[in-house]
C-alpha cells in the first residue's frame, strides 16, 4: 500500500470524525426562498472549523512518521510478505517427473528410429548386455517383443541386472511384424522418413529398410550395410564411424 494512499484514508476517517463531532441544531431554520409548509429541518452537520482541519492535519503527519518510520529505517532489507490463507488443492497425481521422462523418451526414439536392435530376454545375458551397451553409444534403440514372463517388473529388474543404461530399450511387438523379424537378434536400418511407408499388412515397404540378422556384434552388422547396400551404405557409414568414435 503506497503511502499516498494511508494518508487519504487518514484525512477522510478525521473528516468523517469531527463532522459527527459537531453539535446538530434541532431549532426551525430561517433561510430565504424556503419551501412553505417544510416544517422544521431535520438538522444539518457543519464542516470542520480552519481551525479543527490544522490540528487534524499535525495529528496525520505525526500519525505517518510513526506508520512509515519503521520501514524507512529498515530500507533495502525484504519486507514479510503476507498472504491470504488460501486453501491447498489437493495433489492431482499427476508426476512432471515422470511426464517429462516420457517426452525426453519419444523424442529419443525418434532420433533413434533410423537404427534398430531386435533382441530378446531369452538370448544369452552377456549378448543383450553387449547389444544394450552399443546401442547406447550411437543412439540406436534395443526393440524386444514383449515383457519377460508377461510383466513389467521382471522386465524393469531384468534390464536393471544388465547394469547398462536401460533408456533405450522399448517393448514394441508390432515392430516385430513391421520389419519381419524372424529371429533375434536383427539389425535394422531404415529411413526415419519412411517410418509410415508400410503395405496392407502393416509391413514395412522393401525398399525403405534393410536388415542384418545374426549373433554379432553392431559394428560388423553396419559394416556388412555399408558394402553390401548401396541405398543405406552412407547411413551405414555413419553409424559405424560414430560407433568407432565412442569407443571405451
């Protein structure tokens, strides 16, 4: 609140104060061009005397020191800020937390849907390990058809054993009829572009992907692309010197 503002509260409040103050006349009220028959007036209030308003106006500023000298000795500090008690809503259970893992996870499989591992719970730890680790280091995602025994726990314990970085692993069983998979683990690279490119069956289109299936390790498998594929050998190309590059 401005202080402008208390003193005009201030001087209305004493003005208010010493109109009641003053004596009211019942007697009749002699003035000229009076209404006939009016009777007597009812009374009138006079304003406060020169005199009145000068003694209420030393009290004002004596009252505005006193209001205002403890804030300006107390200058350049933060004031307390006081609040309306308003009610809390109560928590809608909604977690930004992990709203926003969410995000950070589809924009990553975004970046990663040019390269893709299709693995499985059933090969050997040591292989999903190793998979999960190279994945990491160019972005690629592990793709796996389902949940290990049907459940996301033994799923979530099962990636968190491999002690890698589990961010990129997604269960996506129609990808497994998109691209065909028969047998795991496959490497697929494909055109992020063409990512809706599919038939009647929902199946990727030929010419919009290429695959390599077998037991081995990331860098062979692009490296296969990149002399076998002339469509994908530079995307292939790509991959394998940024895997090279991120070599522990």
């Amino acid at each position: 609140m401005s202080r402008a503002w208390v003193i005009a509260c201030l001087l209305m409040a004493a003005f208010a104060r010493e109109s009641f103050s003053q004596p009211v006349h019942s007697g009749p009220v002699a003035a000229s061009g009076s209404v006939p028959g009016a009777g007597q007036a009812a009374g009138a209030a006079a304003f406060p005397s020169q005199s009145a308003i000068e003694r209420e106006m030393t009290r004002l500023e004596s009252d505005r020191k006193n209001v205002f000298s403890g804030l300006d000795g107390r200058a350049g500090q933060a004031l307390p800020h006081v609040f309306p008690n308003i009610a809390t809503p109560a928590p809608s259970g909604i977690d930004i937390e992990q709203l926003a893992r969410q995000y950070e996870q589809k924009a990553m499989d975004r970046r990663s849907e040019e390269l893709m591992i299709f693995a499985s719970f059933t090969m050997p730890e040591a292989s999903l390990k190793r998979l999960v680790n190279q994945a990491n280091r160019v972005g690629a995602s592990v793709v796996l058809r389902g949940f290990k025994n049907n459940s996301i726990r033994e799923t979530t314990r099962a990636i968190h054993a491999l002690k890698e970085q589990g961010g990129n692993v997604l269960v996506n069983p129609n990808a497994f009829t998109k691209y065909k998979i028969e047998a795991v683990p496959t490497f697929v690279l494909t055109r992020a572009t063409a990512a809706d490119a599919v038939d009647e069956q929902g199946c990727a289109l030929p010419d919009t992907y290429v695959s390599v299936a077998g037991d081995v390790s990331l860098d062979h498998a692009l490296d296969v692309v990149s002399r076998q594929s002339k469509d994908f050998s530079s995307l292939a190309e790509r991959y394998l010197n940024q895997f090279r590059e991120r070599r522990p």
